[in-house]
C-alpha cells in the first residue's frame, strides 16, 4: 500500500491555467443563454412590424421614395434596437448574477475576475451579433420583397411594346435604388456602436450602486457623446470663453466617446460610399473603445467587495 | 473610490490620447461628404425640439423622412408655403440625398408653378405669372443648394437642365448643365445630347452646336436620334452649310 501524496499535478487533474478560453466559452455560453431565455428576441417581432408597417404604408410614393424611406426606418430603428439591447443586457449582468449569488459561486471556482468579465461581454456581444443579423436579413429580405414588386408593376406599365433594352433599364433603375455594397459597412457600423455601448455599460455597472443607475448614465452617454464633436471642436477652436467653460468642455471631449464617427447610416443611405480604409479606421476606433473599457471594467471589478 | 478616480484619470488620458485620431478622421469623414448636415439652432426652430435631438442622436434620415411625409401632406392639401418650410428640413438634415432636392425642386417649378399660373383666387394675370415665376426660381435655387452639396453627382445638373429648357427656356444655362451632367463617367449618353440640342437653339452659337451634333452623328448609329438629325438639317440650313459638306437628313427628320 502505497503511502505516497497523490500529485496536485496529476493527469486527472491538470494545472490551473491563468487564462482559459474554454472558461470564457462557458460563461459566455451560459450568458447568451440567459440572455435568451429573457425572451429579448421577441423585440424582433416589433422591427419585423416596423418594416412590414413602413413598407405597407409608403406605398403611394414613388419607388425612388420608397426605398429610400424603407432603408432610413430599416437602419433608424436596426440602430435603435442594437443600442437598447446592448444598454439593457448588459447593465442586468452583474446584478443578477449578484442577486442570484451565481457570481460567488462562479468566482469561487476558482475563474479569474477578468475572464468572467470577458465571458460575459462574448455573451452579450454575441446575442447583439445574433440580433443584428437577424434584423439584417429581415430588412433584406422585405427590400428584396418591395424591389421584385416594383419591377413587375413597373414592366407590367412598360407593357409588350418595350423592347429588352427598356426592360434592362428599368430593372437597373430600380436594383440601383434598393441593394449596395454600402449598406454592409452601414450595418457593420451599427453593430460596432452598440458594441462600444455594451463595453462602457459594463465599465458602469462595475461601479454603479443599481442598474437604474447603470442604465440612466449610460442613456446620458450616449446623448452627450453623439454631441461630443460639437463640444471637442468648440474647445480646440480657441473661441475665447471662461477658463470654468473651456474646463467643462475639455471634460465632455476627453471623457465621452465620439459617436458621431460611428453614425456612418445616414450618410451611407444617402448614397455616399464608404472607403474600404476609412471604414477600417473607423471600425479599429470601435475596437479599440471596446478594448479599452473592458480593461478598465476589469481594472475596477478586480478588487471591488462583493 | 481610488479605483474609480484612477479609471476617470485613465478615462481623460485615453480621451487625450485618441483626439488627435479622432480629429483627423472627422476630417477625413468629411472629406467623403459624410456628416454634411448643418444641425443649428435655425434646423431647431423648424424641426423642433424633439427632431432636433433625434436628428443629433444619429437618427438625421428617419427625422427627415417623417418631415417628407409630412411634405407630402401637405402637398395633397397645396400648402406650399409650408412644404417650402419641411422641403428646407428635410434638404438640411439629409443634404447628400439628391432624391430630396430634385423632389422639392420639382414640386416647386412644375405643380406650385402650375398652381399659381392658374390660382383662381388670384384675378390678376401679371401676379400670378409673377408667382408662378417665383416659383420657377424656387425650384432652380434648391437645385443649386442641391448640387452645392452633391459636386459629384450628375444628377442633379440634369435636373437643372430640364429645369433651365422646360421651364425658364434658357438654352444656354440648360446646355451648360447638360454639358456638366456629361462629364460624370456614370451619366447617361443622351446629356451629351441634349447640352447640343440646347445650344442649338442659343443666338451665335449655332457653328459650335452643329460641330458638336456632326461628333454625335459620326459616333454611330446609336447617336442617329429624329431630334439628332433634326437639328442638324435645321443648323445647316441656317449656317448656309455647303451642299458637299451637308449630312443627308431624311425628310421625314427635316423640319
């Protein structure tokens, strides 16, 4: 009989590893799945009425019009929908977690606090990547719908009489007004804005004493950073002002994300094309904030009293 | 709460540390004729206060769709004066949809225009001709704001075009426009065209007309339109162009 210490080492048991991927598959997994069983897809229905709603009622504008209006209401509410979600989700983690005491029994495992303030960000940037792309191909998919009826009722008028030529150029004037490549970059965009959005809430939450709290500050953000532009450029300008003013708006400047960079829809479905570099830069600052909030939710979070 | 005063000193030096970035890709935005719209106070008064926030928080275009819904409305019941006030909304918040300028253009010069030649509340001719003038340059003024904000696109210079030929009849402005919208690589063939057929029409200028629809004439067949050959039968006769230098114009194109 041997009296010899099993080892801590052993094959059964391997080493404790600093950072885990599969730990933070898991949480965020478990986040999703909570996420989902929150029922917050059924917001879906409500975008799937938006556009089947707008699409019906346009219908005594022109085509032109039409699209227009369809793509700006598409986009407007993908917008709306990707930022609220984002907020709401993310600003109920912690606190749940808290309440529910799954946090303890999770951090007592032992998981790293900074991998569980991963996992739970992967949870709620998957279910906004699911959302996104559900939306997306709802908005496709109605657009697709509207395009094929106005090029039938657009050849029907055109009668036997039009020759393929004709044809052909009725069916280009109409696809020209529906489907670009532009709207790819327009739809990245928004998804990334709401990213940044889901980072600096958790940033928030890590701090915040409720999620009324978590949620009212980040609403408060993203008003102010849409106008943070306005603010930077009045401070650079050198407009003169009171020392107390120029404090303030250095303030608004250097604290509050641009979010002006990040609304690129509205330009896009106006018909301005994007380059592939400028998007790039764009879509790297998104990162980037994103980055740089989750070090600093874990900065606060790791040695916050729970 | 040392924690928290760090992350707001973090915060600041990381606001520091982007606003050069920052700085430049707005200007870059820009550049690429993104985040055009002017939003001030004078958007403020006609938007009011609730589209004026939404149009700052990133939501310019569903603003601007709900005031052109309203301008169609309006529209149905011949308020003009208060389409002109949504029209000017609208061309504000969205600047880089040529689609709203050439509507507002177009509700101004051809169905106010026609409203006011023939408003029967008006018994003076000389004022509703006068009006229905004032409209006429409504229309031409927002297709110049228009192509003020969309330098490169064709569009709206041929709208200009039509505008200048159909309804202010000046040839030459209408053949400049035309001859503008050509140079775009993605504008349609039939521009180059009609700034010939406009300048045809224009005193002293029927010798550089006629050389530009001789060029049209020898691209092809394609080129070979009734009102192609029209106007150059019309120009040869009126330049006295010799017998042996004359291109065949069937009669049934001779006016």
């Amino acid at each position: 009989m041997s009296t010899q210490a099993p080892s801590l080492t052993s094959a059964s048991h391997p080493p404790h590893k600093v950072f885990s991927i599969s730990r933070v598959f898991a949480i965020a997994s478990n986040t999703l799945l909570e996420l989902v069983r929150l029922k917050v897809f059924y917001f879906l229905l409500i975008f799937a009425l938006v556009l089947i709603g707008s699409s019906v009622f346009m219908i005594n504008f022109s085509f032109q019009e039409q699209f227009q209006m369809l793509k700006d209401i598409s986009l407007g509410a993908m917008s709306i929908f990707t930022w609220l979600l984002s907020v709401l989700a993310t600003a109920m983690l912690l606190p749940k977690d808290i309440e529910d005491r799954t946090l303890y029994t999770i951090l007592a495992k032992p998981v790293p606090r900074f991998e569980y303030l991963v996992g739970k960000l992967l949870g709620v940037l998957t279910l906004l990547l699911i959302s996104t792309l559900i939306m997306a191909g709802l908005f496709a998919a109605v657009l697709y719908g509207r395009q094929e009826f106005v090029i039938s009722q657009a050849t029907t008028q055109a009668g036997a009489g039009a020759t393929a030529d004709q044809i052909a150029d009725i069916v280009r004037s109409v696809k020209a007004s529906t489907f670009t490549w532009s709207l790819l970059p327009a739809i990245i965009a928004i998804y990334l804005k709401a990213a940044l959005f889901a980072a600096l809430t958790l940033l928030i939450s890590t701090f915040a004493s409720s999620w009324i709290f978590t949620i009212v500050t980040s609403v408060a953000v993203y008003f102010i950073g849409n106008i943070q532009s306005v603010a930077r450029d009045y401070w650079l300008a050198d407009n003169g002002g009171t020392p107390l003013t120029k404090v303030f708006l250095a303030l608004v400047s250097l604290l509050f994300p641009d979010l002006q960079l990040f609304n690129l829809v509205d330009d896009i479905v106006a018909g301005n094309a994007i380059a592939t570099l400028l998007f790039l830069k764009t879509a790297g600052l998104g990162v980037v904030y994103v980055l740089v909030y989750l070090f600093l939710a874990y900065f606060v979070f790791a040695k916050k009293e729970l | 709460m040392k924690r928290i005063a760090i992350v707001f000193v973090a915060l600041l030096a990381f606001g520091a540390a982007r606003l050069p970035f920052e700085r430049s890709l707005n200007e870059e935005h820009r550049a690429a004729f993104f985040r055009g719209a002017k939003l001030d106070l004078g958007l403020r008064e006609q938007i009011g206060q609730g589209g004026f926030i939404a149009a700052l928080s990133g939501f310019r275009s569903v603003v601007a769709d709900l005031l052109w819904i309203q301008a169609n409305t309006a529209w149905q019941n011949t308020e003009w004066g208060r389409m002109v006030v949504l029209f000017d909304g609208v061309t504000t918040l969205q600047p880089r949809v040529t689609l709203f300028w050439e509507m507002a253009s177009w509700h101004m010069a051809w169905n106010a225009s026609n409203w006011a030649r023939d408003n029967p509340k008006q018994p003076r001719e000389a004022l509703r001709i006068k009006a229905q003038r004032e409209y006429f340059e409504l229309g031409r003024l927002y297709l110049e704001r228009g192509i003020r904000n969309n330098p490169d696109k064709y569009v709206l210079y041929d709208r200009m075009g039509l505008l200048l030929r159909d309804k202010l009849k000046d040839h030459l402005g209408a053949s400049e426009a035309y001859a503008k919208a050509a140079e775009f690589p993605d504008a349609p063939a039939y521009e180059k065209r009609f700034a010939a057929y406009e300048l045809s029409y224009v005193e002293g200028r029927e010798k550089e007309a006629y050389e530009m629809l001789v060029k049209l004439y020898h691209l092809g067949e394609q080129e070979r339109l009734p009102t192609l050959l029209s106007r150059i039968g019309d120009l040869q006769e009126k330049l006295n162009i010799p017998k042996e230098q004359r291109i065949y114009i069937p009669p049934e194109n001779n006016q």
